[in-house]
C-alpha cells in the first residue's frame, strides 16, 4: 500500500483510506486531470475537468472496509444548467457530424478504455467491492459493447424508408414519404451501482451514436469508475459540452436532473427510483431497466446436476446483487430434494471474502442493504423456511451465502428482491403453479425454465410474462446486443444495442408532393 489520499475539503469526512501505488501512479499519468489536489474527484463539464463551487463532497463508502475510499464533488444546480447549455449547444454540431466519424470517435474510446482499463477496475472493487477478475470483466467487455455500436450504428442509423402514397386506399402514386431516424438532443444517462461502468456505456454509446448529447449521473457508489470511464471519452476527443458527468446524492440532485427542462430523454437503471422518475418526468420517451425477481422453474424431466450449477452461478454471482440473478427457483416436488441438495453442494463451495482476491461472495454495497437483505431473511426464518445452508452468518457488509428451503407465498422472500447472497426456494406441484406466481409478481423481467422437453419449454416461455426467458440457462443482460427489456414494474423500452440505438432516435418524415404521378417503369 502506498500514502493516503486524504482530503482537506470541508466535509464530514474523516481520513481516506490508504490508495494503492497503482492508483498513484496513475494520478500523475493519463488520470492525472480528474482528481483535484484536495483528493476529491473532479466533475466533468466543456471538455473540463472542474471543483465544484459547492466547496462540499459525498464520501465513497468502500464496501469492504467500511471506510471512505474516495469523494466526489457535489455538483450545484448552476453546474448542473451548464451542463445542460453546454450538451444543447454542442449537441446542434454532433447531429451534423458524419456516422462514420461518431464510429471513429466511439472506437477510439474502446481502444483506451482497454489500454486504461485496469484503473476503472481497481475502483470498482473499492467502490462496489465486485470481484477483482469480474471488475476487468466489466471493462473489457464495455469496450466491446461501444466497438458494436459503432459498427451497428452506421448501418441501422444510416437506414431510412422510402414510401409512396398509392398503397393506401384512394391514393395516386404522388406522394413519396423519406423517413429518417434523427437524434432526440440531450439523453439524461443514469446508471445503478453493480454495473456503474458497463451500463454507462450501454447508454453513452447508443445515444452519442445516434447525434444526442449526453449529461451523466453515476451512482455514488461507482462514481470514481465512472470519473476514469469518462476520461477515456475526453481523451479519445469528444467535442467539448457534447459529455458531462454530474456528482452528488441522487437523493439530492435526482430530482433537478430528471426534471430539467433541457432533458430530451431519460435512460435509467436501477430500483423503485425509476418508477417515482416515470411519474414525474416530462414530455420525454423514457428507457427504464428497473428491478426484477427473475423465478427460475425446475421442471419434473430437468437435468438436474446442469440446472443447479446454472442455479448457483445465478443466484450467487456478484453476490446476487444482479437485477437478472436468480431469485426464486420453483422447483416440482418430485426432483425437490434432490436439486436441493445439489444447489447445496455448489453453494458449499462458493469463496467467501474480499474482492481483492477474487472471493465470489463479497460484501455488499452498504451497510443499509445488508440490514435488509437480513431483514428479508429474518422474516423467511420466523415463518418457518429451511435453512439448508446452517446458521445464518454476518460480518459487516459480509453475508455468507443463505439457501432457503420451503419458502412459502407467505414469506417477503417470495416476492421481494434481496439484492443480496439469499436465495430461496419454493416447491410448487406443477410447473402451472410456478409460471402462476411469476406472473403475480410485480416485476416482469426475465425467468428461466429448465427441462429437456423443448415443447414443454416453449409453451412455459408463452405462458411466463417475462421480458425475457431462458431455456436451460440462468437470467444474463449479456451479450450485450440481444434485446433486454423488462414488463411491469421491472421496465420501460428496451436496452440491447440495436434497441438502445432505436430508442435514442426520434422518426421524422418529409413528404414529397409531386404535380404528377410517378412511376418507375424500369
Ligand atoms: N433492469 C436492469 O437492467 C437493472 C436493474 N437494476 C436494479 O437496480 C437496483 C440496484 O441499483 P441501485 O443503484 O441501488 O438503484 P437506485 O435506484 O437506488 O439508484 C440508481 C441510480 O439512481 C440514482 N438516484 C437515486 N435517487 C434518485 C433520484 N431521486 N432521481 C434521480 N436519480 C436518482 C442513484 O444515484 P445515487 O447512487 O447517488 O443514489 C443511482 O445512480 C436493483 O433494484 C436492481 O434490480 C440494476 C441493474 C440492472
Ligand atoms: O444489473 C444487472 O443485473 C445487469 O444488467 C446484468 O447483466 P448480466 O446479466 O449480463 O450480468
């Protein structure tokens, strides 16, 4: 460990913890711009990395160690206005700007995101605690997702619709309609805390590829990968005021960015939060990918040994706090004890401690999502569910992985979203009664069904009021270019590449009137 970033802002905040000598050194290199001499993360506004006028930061609670690990600036609503001028106006040149040059722009992004990529990854193990392997994961593949919006984009953007008149009744051949896909102005980007970087980028990319400008609100939590994301967009030469990037408590500026008259449109990941949004936003199309409680359904014929690893994988990984991870598994009495125990073994092995080593149960984000994580536990065991895993066991933000038995209807487990290393178990007497609860649910985002019967699984699938459902596989957002969307209250719109790059595009036609009919002969 090298010296102490440590902050002399005023601020409520005690001493930072000790920064590694990576983080260090890469203050003085390439990320030398975004980090102020007081140790507070800089906010980004005209191509600049500023202070704000504030003279006040939200600390960064490292999940782990419970202490600060970094601030941020909190930004004012005059920076905030800025912001929005800046992306208005600079938002009128990138719409003039040729696809293939926004292509070029989003590639070099990618390609210095690679090159700068284990920074990023190092605060998204200090900021949300992700597994070290699974934060470079994050990275890399985020990259990937802006190198195939640049390559959709030119073609989906580039594409439009010639129609003539006389296909509709009573029409003569006079008319021609050129329709064309033209950015919506200002895309207001606010992603959660468990993808802080890779669901930042799933809305910058679409919406810069699409001529919109863009003003980002990361989570606090992930703020500071956020900041080091950003960087490589500034570097790669994005036009000034055509980016921003707003710190401070949702809580607190939330509001007055979702309301801001200069929104165009609102992309959002997260909780309940969006739908408080949706109430309250403006004139402006809405791209909401909110929570869900995916249920994942055993059916009598399943391979069993495959499901349960599939169950482990997705209910555990990032310890759980997946808005796809497994959350309630159905499982048919008849194969009931027998997935139970196998869910058990490979829950058995699962590695509990700290990001930095890759364990794959880590502390989650806070320390108020740990109390209601137990809290949702507490209720499961005063109704009586089984707890196949032994005693139930906390240290700080560190939950050891709980597998609930005999979970009932009854139970908050059966409905609510722990976002935590919780998973429970329901046995139902038919695949019927499984699909049935799904369906009662409030969120709609995706399920999954294992059997070996493709008919069976299909007509599951018809019958599962889902975004999405998987056939013999756990929930996944990825790869990133399939459409990913959530009914109910688990959505608006639908992310994906192409959808993402279709939703950051309003229609408008020009109609051609002609004196004569047209026809071409050939
Ligand atoms: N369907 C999907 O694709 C996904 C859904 N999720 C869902 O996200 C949740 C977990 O993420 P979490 O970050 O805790 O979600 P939150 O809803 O708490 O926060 C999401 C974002 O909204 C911001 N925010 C908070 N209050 C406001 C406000 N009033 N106005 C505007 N923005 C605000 C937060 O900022 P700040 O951090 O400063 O509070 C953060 O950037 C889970 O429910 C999960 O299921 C997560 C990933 C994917
Ligand atoms: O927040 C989430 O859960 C992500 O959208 C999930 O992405 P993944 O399923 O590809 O891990």
């Amino acid at each position: 460990m090298g010296g102490c970033v440590v902050s002399n802002v005023a601020s409520n905040v005690e001493t930072i913890e000790a920064g590694t000598e990576r983080e260090l050194q890469t203050m003085s290199g390439f990320y030398s711009d975004i980090v102020a001499p007081t140790g507070v993360y800089k906010y980004y506004l005209n191509g600049q990395w500023l202070e704000s006028a504030s003279g006040k930061s939200v600390s960064i609670i490292n999940p782990s160690t419970r202490q600060t690990c970094y601030e941020v600036q909190a930004c004012t609503q005059d920076e905030v206005n800025r912001m929005f001028d800046a992306a208005k106006a600079a938002q009128k040149a990138w719409a003039r700007t040729p696809l293939w040059k926004r292509a070029e722009y989003l590639h070099k992004v990618a390609a210095l995101m690679r090159e700068h990529a284990q920074p990023i990854a190092d605060c998204l193990v200090k900021e949300v605690a992700k597994p070290a392997k699974d934060s470079l994961t994050e990275v890399v593949r985020s990259a990937d997702l802006l190198d195939y919006t640049a390559e959709e984009g030119v073609r989906f953007l580039g594409e439009g619709q010639l129609l003539n008149s006389d296909s509709f009744p009573g029409q003569q051949r006079n008319k021609m309609c050129l329709v064309s896909k033209v950015p919506l102005g200002v895309v207001l980007a606010i992603p959660p805390f468990n993808y802080p970087v890779n669901l930042a980028v799933s809305k910058l990319g679409p919406a810069l590829m699409a001529g919109n400008a863009v003003v980002l609100k990361p989570p606090t939590q992930g703020a500071v990968a956020g900041i080091h994301m950003l960087q490589c967009f500034h570097a790669a030469g994005l036009p000034a005021g055509l980016l921003s990037l707003a710190t401070g408590r949702g809580s607190e500026i939330g509001d007055f960015l979702t309301q801001h008259p200069g929104v165009n449109c609102i992309s959002f990941t997260g909780g309940d939060t969006g739908i408080a949004i949706s109430k309250k936003a403006g004139m402006v199309p809405l791209q909401m990918e909110l929570g869900g409680k995916d249920v994942c359904i055993v059916a009598a014929d399943a391979d069993l040994a495959a499901a349960a690893k599939h169950i482990v994988k997705g209910g555990f990984s990032y310890s759980g706090q997946r808005c796809t991870a497994v959350k309630l598994v159905c499982v048919v009495d008849s194969v009931a004890d027998e997935l139970v125990a196998a869910v058990a073994k490979g829950v058995a092995a699962l590695k509990v401690g700290m990001p930095e080593d890759d364990a794959d149960i880590t502390p989650v984000v806070s320390e108020s999502s740990a109390n209601f994580i137990e809290g949702l536990v507490m209720d499961a065991k005063e109704k009586g569910a089984t707890f196949v895993t032994g005693e139930y066991r906390r240290e700080g933000n560190l939950l050891w992985p709980v597998l609930l038995d005999h979970v009932t209807p009854g139970m908050r487990l059966a409905w609510e979203e722990p976002f935590g290393p919780v998973l429970p178990i329901m046995r139902v007497a038919s695949t019927d009664e499984a699909v049935a609860h799904c369906n009662a649910s409030k969120y709609g985002l995706q399920g999954c069904v294992f059997t070996r019967d493709i008919n069976a699984a299909i007509a599951i699938s018809d019958a599962m009021e889902t975004g999405t459902v998987q056939v013999n596989s756990a929930p996944a957002r990825g790869p990133d270019h399939f459409p990913f969307q959530g009914f109910r209250d688990s959505g608006i719109g639908s992310q994906g590449i192409r959808n993402s790059l279709a939703m950051m595009v309003k229609t408008k036609s020009t109609v051609i009137n002609l004196d004569q009919e047209t026809y071409t002969m050939g």
